[in-house]
C-alpha cells in the first residue's frame, strides 16, 4: 500500500499575486496535484504533497491544513503546518 503526504491548503488571491508565494510552496516541498480557483470566494484551493504533511491512504479524504509563515530578519522563511 502506497502511502503520501498529501494535504489541502487555501491561498489568498492577493497571496496569490505577491512573490512570496513561490518561496513558501519551495520552502514547504510542495508537489501541486490540483489547484483551483475559487471566484466567489477570491481564493485558491491547492491540493499536493509535501513533507510538512500526515501521511494519506488512497482513498481516504485529503486532509485541509493551515500554513503559519514566518520571516526572519536575515529573510529566512519558515513554514508550520498543522491540520485543521
């Protein structure tokens, strides 16, 4: 049995238009399967592997998890996930 890291995660469209972006999925490993656009709600929806994420059966439902970005004063990004 295969077993991924897979999760959910939503993004601002104005995260969306900022550089920082790239390097945060860079940061976090981040292998996109999905990403949608969510009009009504101005918002992104990706779905993808990354380490920082539970490890996920096939078939089971793809867990949603909320990213906390920090800065450090030397520039260094940091990313916490944790599964809501």
């Amino acid at each position: 049995m295969r077993n991924l890291k897979t999760g959910k995660l939503y993004v601002s469209g104005e995260m969306v238009k900022e550089d920082e972006l790239g390097k945060v999925l860079a940061k976090m490993e981040f292998v996109p399967l999905r990403v949608e656009y969510l009009y009504v709600e101005d918002r992104f929806e990706y779905t993808g592997n990354s380490p920082l994420f539970d490890n996920v059966e096939i078939g089971m439902l793809v867990p949603e998890y909320h990213i906390k970005i920090t800065k450090a004063e030397d520039g260094e990004i940091f990313v916490v996930a944790k599964k809501i």
